[in-house]
C-alpha cells in the first residue's frame, strides 16, 4: 500500500510592493525630482501622464476665473495623482505643486492603462487608491457643510499627517503656510492663525523645525 504523502506547504503569497514594481524595468517610467515649489503640472496643460508621489509631497490646486485659488488636495508617498487622464480628461484641470523636494515617477497614459490590463496587482492597488480618493472627497463635502473651520481645521492637520492610516502617521508635517491652510479649510488666514495658537497652547501641535502633530488633536474633530 502506498503511503499517501502529505501536502506540501506553499509559501505564502508575498504583499504587493508598489514601490519596487515601479522600480523595475518591466514599466516604462521616468523619475522626476523637483524642489520645493516646483511646478509639476499646471492648470490647462495636456493631460498626458499619471504620477506616483515617491517621496515629498504634491499640492493639488485650482484657480478660478477671477484669480482665486483654492487647495483642494494634499499628497504624499504611494499616492497617484494625474489619473484623469485615464478618463478620457484632455487637459489638466488643476495644478501640481511640490511641497518640498519631492521625487515622482511619471507613467504615459498609454502605458499605465496597458499595466493596468496586465497586472493585476497593480491594478487592485489603483483602484483601492481611487476608491479612497473618493470617499475622502465626500467627507471633505460633509466636512465643509456641517463642521466648524476650527474643526475643519484639526481634521485636516490629522490628514496631513495620514493621522489613521495602516502605516505609523508622519508626526511632522512639511513646512505649509497658514495661507495654504487656509485654503484648504475654507476659511481665513487669521482665523487659522486663532486656532493654530490655541491648539500650540493646549498641547495639540509643536513647532520645532516644522509642525509636529500630537494625537490629542483628534479630540477637536470628536467633541461635539
């Protein structure tokens, strides 16, 4: 009688490495660095590319016809940014700012939708990124209807630091000025000029050397 052997053990399977897949030679990319207030792409331009925040940080912004411009994302390392041009988007409809030296990799239209087709893997990744992306536009939507801009103000400092996110959030933040924050909130400079000191006085963010975020914020965007 034949001894039945037992199953061999697979190994499990590996996570998905984004970064390192984005590093192989197997994707036509091109790795861009720019200084802080570097213009990645502006309002208007061809939309022929999509991006991959390596590291640093991309502000996301739009200006009006009358010359207002209001910050309508900040991102950071292993966000995409660019994507609408997968949708058929001819032309940029706002601008990409570096925050601080920053480091992305640009991907041609045309190629990122032919990896997309042939990896899978990448193409969960993206998704998931998409799908984030919009449920955090809807809770920017609510935010702005029913929370107060001291509130909105301390979700957004939150966000900015990925406050929430699987990996460790980035204590401190890259130097912003209360203009930018201002634009993101919706309010003024002056009343984030308020609310930034009291939140220094109460403990809830640092300045040494940049903006240092404390958990005790998040008890601004709970009380009610």
């Amino acid at each position: 009688m034949a001894v039945k052997k037992p199953p061999s053990l697979a190994p499990p399977p590996t996570a998905f490495d984004l970064h390192t897949f984005l590093e192989s030679a197997g994707i036509s990319r091109r790795v861009v660095r720019f200084v802080r207030d570097g213009r990645i792409f502006a309002q208007g331009s061809p939309a022929t590319s999509v991006f991959y925040v390596r590291s640093g940080g991309v502000k996301l912004s739009v200006l009006s016809t009358a010359g207002k411009e209001a910050v309508v994302a900040m991102l950071g390392p292993g966000d995409f940014f660019g994507e609408g041009c997968l949708a058929g988007q001819p032309r940029r409809m706002g601008t990409a700012t570096a925050l601080a030296q920053t480091t992305v990799v640009r991907i041609g239209k045309d190629e990122m939708v032919r990896t997309l087709h042939q990896q899978p893997a990448l193409s969960d990744r993206f998704i998931a990124h998409m799908l984030a992306r919009n449920i955090r536009i809807e809770e920017d939507l609510v935010d702005q209807l029913f929370n107060s801009s001291e509130k909105r103000l301390a979700r957004t400092l939150l966000l900015l630091a990925r406050y929430g996110e699987g990996a460790a959030p980035s204590r401190v933040l890259p130097k912003l000025s209360q203009e930018t924050l201002a634009e993101m909130v919706g309010t003024t400079r002056s009343r984030v000029n308020f609310f930034m000191n009291k939140f220094r006085k109460l403990g809830f963010i640092q300045y040494n050397g940049g903006l240092k975020i404390n958990d005790a914020l998040l008890s601004v965007v709970l009380h009610e």
